[in-house]
C-alpha cells in the first residue's frame, strides 16, 4: 500500500479515528504528485526525503 491508497481509505474513516495532524512524506518530485497531495483534506503537510532533524523540529514548532 503507498500514500494515496491509504489516504483513500483514511479519508472515509470515522472522524473520531482520525489524527490531528497527517504529514506526506515523499521522494516524488513529480508536479502530478504534489498536485495530488493537495486534493486530501486530511494532509497537514507534506515532507520530501530525506526527513531530517532539523524537518522533525520545523514540524514540532510549527503544528505542536
């Protein structure tokens, strides 16, 4: 399973399972991709790979 078929499940989950936040975590560099991403209203955010520390607390600052 990739990111967009569980997106496709996760977003006609019961809203009292879902979490706060959900963050995209991607190698694309794909426009089709990052498009795409954009349609799920559940994504907070997205990240490209590598994920580094210094991306985990840019997102710990901004969404905690």
């Amino acid at each position: 399973m990739d990111g967009f078929e569980f997106l496709e499940i996760y977003k006609n989950l019961d809203p009292k399972y879902k979490a706060k936040h959900i963050f995209g975590l991607t190698s694309s560099a794909s426009f089709y991709d990052l498009v795409k991403i954009k349609t799920y209203v559940d994504i907070t955010d997205h990240i490209y790979k590598p994920f580094t520390t210094m991306d985990y607390v840019s997102l710990v600052k901004k969404y905690f």
